[in-house]
C-alpha cells in the first residue's frame, strides 16, 4: 500500500481485516481501528550497530485458536526506539476477544523467512485492552526471552473515518539548513497527524533528495484518513531531516499546517518557515532553517474493490500449476503432486485457499485451468501453456472442483519435466487482458509452484507489459525450496523492471505456504489485500482486497 520505506521485508500496508468475512454468517464490526506501533529500549543483537527492527501481528482465530499472521510493518534500520510508520487496520468486535500477538525481529538479510532473522521479543494483548486503555494507548512489556529485559511495545489506537479521499500532494524547500560537514544537506520530510490526547502519529516519509539546500521533492499520495482522519482542521506536523547513513540522522526544523490549509494549493499560504525552536532560543537574530513550499495539491476519491463489482467489473480467474519433475514423482508420497485419498496435497490445497474466494466473484464459475512444465503426449513435446482439460480451444474448468478435476487427469497423462517458466502462462492471461480495456473485466492469474524460476528475465519483462493492463497475479510457493528470488517479482519494496523500463504498477503479489503444504487464506488475502489504482490512464485495481 501507500507507506514503504525500501527494505526488502517490507509488505503491502495491511487494508484488511482480523477475520476472513462471510456474508451470511460474519458479523459486522463496530468500527474499523488503526493500530500504530512504537518499541523502546529493544535488545540490541547486532556488533557493530544497532538492531533493524521489524514487527510482526498475529491474530488468534476465534474457534480455531491457531495464531496467523496478519501483516508487517516495515523495517527500520539502526535503531533500539522505532516508531513504525505502517499501520495496521483491524476490524472491531466489540462483542468478541480478539486476541493479539506483536513479535519482534532483528532483520539480517532480504529473506521473508522469519527464522533467519534474531526474536527480539513478543507481547500478547487483545484489541479491546488496546481500544480500552486511557487515550486508547497500550504500553506493555516485551517477553518471550527467559533472563533478558527486551524492552517495551507502545501500542496506540484510532477509530477511522469513512473518507475514500486521498490527497497528492508535492513540495519544494529553500536554504535548509546545512548540516554536513563536507557537503550540503540529504533532507527528507516526516508527516504526522495530531492524536486527540495532544500526541502526534507518524504517516509518511518522502524520499531523500541528496546533497542539496533546495530540494524538491516527488509527489506524495496520503490517504486523507491517515493524514487527519477526516478533520481537517486537525493539526499536521512536517519535520524536516538532513538523512545520514548510520540512522542518526539531523533535524533541520519544522512547520505545522492542516489539510485545510494544504486544500488551498499553490499559494502565499502555503509556504511555511522551517523552524529549529532550539536554535531559536539560542539566536537572537535567528529567522528560520529555510522554508518548504507547496507547489501543488489535489483530491482523488478512492473506489473500493466492491465499488468495481457493483458497477458490473467481471473478475475472470486463471490458474498455471508446475509441472516440473522438481514436485517429485506423483506415484511416490514425497511428491508435491502425490494423490492421498484421504487429504489434498500442496497444490489442491493452495488452489482451494485461494480459488474459494475469487470464484465468488466470478459470475460464470468457468475458469481457465493451465499447466507448464511437462512433457505431452503422444510426441512428448514440452509445453509451458497447455490446458488441464486437454482442450486447447475450451481450457475451461467448472469452479474449483472442476480445476482440480482436470489436475487430477493431468497427472495420469503427462510427464513431469521442466524448466519451470512463467512467461508462456503471464503472456497468456495478457492477451486476454489486452482486449478488454474499458474497465469492464479484469484478470486474476494464479501461479502454484515449488521452485526457483528459471525465465526470470522473460517473466519480468511479461510482468511490466502486464502492469499496463487489467490484471493481477498471485504466486503460491509450495514446498520447502528457497522462494527468494521468487519475492523479487512482488514489487512492494522496488518496482520490477525490464530493458530499463520500470513496471508502471505492483500487479504481483508473492506467498509462500507454510510446512507441509498448507496455506492460509488469512496470509494468501494479506498478501492480496489492497486495492489500489492507476493515477493516470485506464483506472484498474492493483491488486484485490477480497475481503472488502
């Protein structure tokens, strides 16, 4: 979503819900809360610097007890206090428990594998304790490491508004201040909206713009929710850094507006002096630490995924499944694609997870079925786009069981094989998508595999061509080879490219299953849960929250 800071563990900002919402049995929540999360005082796991902090949420299913996880926060470098910019959304059932678990990691590598990077420490709580506490603001204790004193969690909470708005906005500074020794300032900005207990909630960062006094920074969306809640007379503060390497990074100053304010775009009101209260106390004839001024401002309202259905959006459902001889022998158990008669195996159950939910939003419940990977009969020709159902012109499938129906055939009739491509199945879903531009349909390709890919370039190159269209892809990894290089196509952190050219959107979303197999819906749907657009040509989700 909108708030990354470029670490490569970083994940879509979490838009979605506690639980998977049913429309005939789920409740519907009181209101939908923002949780913020703060640390002080973490154990500090590296030599040579301080720890990169990262938090992790899981919420405990009501009948299941099972903890799942909802969503990160993004990683913060060289630091024992964060202050996390990503939020969590959470739906409120005030009638429920809803319980709560905040882990924290030293994050060593790129890897989403929580287990290579150091636990510095977990909390429990429930949403209620959070939204109940004076000024709906929770400080607990860190535990879950016998002897040591791993510090604190500071948990605040905020009912939101309604408001679809999002505001972009774009600002220049002059004669900031100088604050390197050998060279002028790297300034970046940091916004914060003001709580009602007089507090104040970070909810953007801008780039850093190097060495220069005068920077003018990109143009940066923020949903108006975030920014004020929807009152727009609230104050908002910007603080003004100079960035440095190691994290101590120096403050230049700061200014305090409102989004009324900010609404008045371009004018003699909107360029605010940059101000350093600790110098001025000690400087008589000091004026300022330079001013920023806004060079433009404008309103978008956001649409919903439901506001797409309702309009008449046709969602159409695409599965690809590997075939490659890595999945192991169907006839043998070890294999990925081993038929037990009593369960599903990986990839049955990874297109239940994920197929259950998207077909709701299908109206004729006939989906594509492909594979890649294999051997055909009867030459024994390799194919990376063949139809489950052996009908090249009908590749059709009815619902969920009549995918897996078709996989099931498969197995019996062609020969594992290789090498594992996604181009052949990402082209395939393009071409479709290329015909229908008027906002009336759009693709949803899901890709099941078990290893590394092997057309990496050709799949970056499918994926920008495909950015430009109305579509979307899931990627489930199953079993247990190395997924990396895999999450290198989700471009929440760094926008994929190919030849030189940057994907004009983020239409890839990558998940992992966990051992055995097994995939929740809960991380598939946070792996898929916002639903965002194109700011300039044809309007087309990014990707879908599905539980809208």
């Amino acid at each position: 979503m909108e708030l990354t800071d470029g670490d490569g563990m970083d994940k879509p900002e979490d838009m979605s819900s506690v639980y998977e919402f049913d429309p005939i049995t789920g409740n519907i929540p009181a209101t939908k809360v923002e949780i913020t999360v703060s640390c002080r005082n973490l154990l500090d796991k590296d030599t040579f610097s301080k720890s990169d902090p990262l938090c992790v949420l899981y919420t405990q299913g009501v009948e299941t007890k099972q903890w799942r996880e909802f969503g990160r926060t993004e990683v913060i470098d060289n630091t024992l206090n964060p202050d996390f910019v990503r939020k969590y959304i959470l739906d409120y059932f005030f009638e429920e428990k809803q319980n709560l678990r905040f882990d924290l990691y030293d994050v060593d590598s790129k890897s989403p594998d929580l287990s290579k990077h150091d636990f510095l420490g977990q909390a429990f709580c429930t949403l209620g304790e959070i939204v109940g506490s004076p000024a709906s603001r929770l400080e607990k204790s860190l535990g879950g490491i016998p002897g040591k004193k791993c510090g604190s969690i500071i948990l605040s909470a905020e009912e939101l508004s309604n408001c679809r708005d999002s505001a972009t906005m774009q600002f220049c500074a002059n004669k900031l201040d100088k604050k390197d020794f050998f060279g002028k300032s790297d300034p970046f900005m940091v916004f914060y909206r003001s709580n009602e207990d007089g507090t104040f909630t970070i909810c953007h960062k801008t780039e850093v713009v190097k060495n220069t006094l005068n920077p003018v920074w990109q143009s940066i969306t923020i949903p108006v929710r975030a920014l004020c809640n929807g009152d727009y007379d609230r104050t908002i503060k910007v603080e003004v850094y100079d960035w440095d390497r190691d994290g101590s990074h120096d403050f230049i100053g700061e200014f305090t507006t409102s989004y009324r304010e900010l609404a008045r775009g371009q004018s003699q009101f909107n360029i605010y002096e940059v101000i350093n209260s600790k110098k001025k106390m000690k400087k008589k004839k000091y004026a300022n630490s330079g001013t920023v001024t806004l060079l433009s401002f404008s309103v978008e309202s956001e649409s919903t995924f439901l506001d797409y259905i309702k309009g008449g959006t046709q969602i159409n459902f695409t599965v690809a499944i590997d075939f490659t001889a890595s999945n192991g022998n169907p006839s043998q158990s070890t294999s990925l694609h081993y038929m037990n008669p009593y369960q599903l195996n990986a990839y049955a159950m990874a297109l239940r997870a994920v197929g259950e939910i998207i077909q709701d939003y299908d109206s004729d419940k006939m989906f594509p079925a492909l594979g890649f990977g294999a051997k055909l009969p009867p030459d024994g020709r390799v194919s990376h786009e063949f139809p489950l159902n052996g009908n090249i012109e009908n590749p059709y499938c009815n619902g969920i069981e009549g995918i897996l129906e078709a996989y099931h055939q498969s197995l019996k009739t062609v020969q594992l094989y290789g090498p594992t491509n996604f181009a052949p199945v990402v082209n395939h879903v393009a071409r479709y998508a290329a015909a229908v531009q008027d906002g009336s349909q759009y693709f949803v390709l899901l890709i099941i595999t078990d290893g590394v890919i092997s057309d990496m370039a050709q799949t970056k190159e499918a994926i920008v061509n495909g950015a430009k269209l109305p579509m979307s892809i899931i990627i489930v990894g199953v079993g247990q080879a190395e997924f990396d290089a895999m999450v290198e196509l989700d471009g929440d952190d760094i926008r994929i490219s190919s030849r030189g050219k940057p994907a004009e959107r983020d239409i890839v979303q990558v998940c992992v299953s966990e051992g055995g197999g097994n995939i929740k819906k809960a991380s598939l749907l946070h792996s898929a849960s916002s639903f965002c657009f194109c700011r300039s040509g044809p309007r087309f989700p990014i990707t879908m929250d599905l539980r809208s």
